[in-house]
C-alpha cells in the first residue's frame, strides 16, 4: 500500500502546494492505488520537504525521485514511449516548474495584495489553522524567499520571471492533446500541479490573469482536473 503524505486542499483542488499536486494527479493518471494522507507539518517528511511517500515500509521524499520511483518499481506504461529527447524535455520543463513555484509561492505570502484572500481561504478551509500561525508560516517563507533570492525582488521583477516561465508554457501545452502526445504524460501532471494552484485559486493575481487568456493552459488544466479528481474505477 502506497500512502502520499501531502499539504491540504484549498478551492477544491486536492493539494495547495504543486509538487504534491503533481504526485497526486501522477498517481490518478498512471492508475497507481493510494491513500491520501493531508498534512500541515512538514518534520517528518524526508529533508522536512512535502510530499513524501511511504510505500510498503519505504520512505520517498521528492516528487521527482517519488515519479521516478513509481515509474521503476510498478513498470508504469504513462512514460513508457517517450524517447530520450522527450524525457530532456520533461526534466527542462520541471526545472522551469521550479521557478515557477517560487513566484506562485511568492504571490501568496509575499505580496500584501493577494495574502489576505490566500489566508482567509485557509482559515475558511482548514479551521484547525490560526491568524498566528499563519504569520509565523509568512516570517518563514519570507526568509526561504530572502534566501533563495525572490524576496528581494520587487513584485513586478518577481512576476516578470513567473510571466516568463508562464509564457514559455502557453508555447508549449498544445491547443488539444497533451505536452508529449495524445495521452497525458508526468510531464502534464507537473504543470498541472502549478497551473491548477493559480488557476482554481480566487485570487487575482498577475499569474492568473495571464493564464485566463490563454486557453490552451486552461484547456489543459481543466482536462487534466476533471481525469483526476475522479474517484478511481469511477
Ligand atoms: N524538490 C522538492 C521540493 C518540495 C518543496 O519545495 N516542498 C515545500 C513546499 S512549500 C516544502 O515542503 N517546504 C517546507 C520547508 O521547506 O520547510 C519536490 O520536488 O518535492
């Protein structure tokens, strides 16, 4: 039995964090069976990092190393085809994701105009969370952003990067079909755990306004949402 051991849901999407999205959408669109374990508190995860999986006994950290993991020992068939290239194409787009969540991170923390709506969404959500908790969640990402750089951006060169990386998306993601062929692949589960967390959020920000017109990312993120949140064997 596989248990994914990730952040909570928010505006009905089933994590509010992209890369335990990405493994959860990965699992739904390869039919691997497994229980969803929601969490706040990160210690026991491997590196204190969310998701994690713990897979009869064995402990996986990553989302990456988790795919990579799932993909090995159960034979799946979801990147089965893709050539080498493809596969360079997967790794360079989820490097992107990467940025990516950092802005998207950002946008909710960071920026005064957008965290009250992420915090009272949570607070709605999720009544166990507190107004102080929540600020010292804020204090510890603002020096995760302090760190990594972002946090002494201002908001427009911080969006500037997450336009970027957007843009370079909407090139991508075709107007039907999926990134790799007709058939949905990881790489599709790894922009819909970043795309899905801006788009469904009711939160205005600079990068939903730039999804919204963009139909092909909305076509893939509603596509991808309405396989995976179906119940399996439904
Ligand atoms: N490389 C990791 C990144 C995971 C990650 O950044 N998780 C963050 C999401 S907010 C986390 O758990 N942060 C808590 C912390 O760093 O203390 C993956 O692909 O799973």
């Amino acid at each position: 039995m596989i248990t994914l051991y990730s952040y909570p849901e928010l505006f009905g999407v089933a994590d509010n964090n992209g890369y335990g999205l990405k493994v959860f959408a990965f699992m739904r669109l390869a039919g691997v069976p497994f229980v969803h374990e929601h969490i706040f508190d990160a210690s026991a995860a491997p590196r204190g990092q969310l998701p994690y999986v713990v897979d009869d006994g064995e402990t996986i950290g990553d989302s990456e190393t988790i795919i990579a993991h799932l993909n090995r020992k159960y034979a799946l068939t979801i990147d089965a085809g893709l050539s080498a290239a493809q596969h360079d194409r997967d790794l360079l787009v989820t490097r992107m994701l990467d940025d990516l969540y950092w802005v998207m991170s950002y946008s909710r923390w960071k920026d005064e105009r957008y965290f009250p709506a992420f915090r009272d969404a949570l607070l709605r959500e999720h009544p166990q969370l507190t107004i102080e908790g929540l600020r010292k969640a804020q204090e510890f990402n603002f020096q995760r952003y302090f760190y990594a750089g972002i946090g002494r951006y201002p908001p427009e060169a911080a969006y500037a990067r997450g336009l970027a990386d957007l843009g370079a998306l909407a090139r991508l993601v075709p107007p039907t079909g999926y990134v790799q062929g007709p058939e949905p692949s990881s790489i599709d589960a790894g922009i819909y755990g970043f795309i899905a967390n801006i788009w469904f959020f009711d939160i205005d920000t600079p990068l939903k306004r730039f999804v919204a017109v963009h139909g092909n990312l909305v076509r893939h993120c509603e596509e991808i949402h309405a396989r995976v949140m179906q119940p399996p064997n439904a």
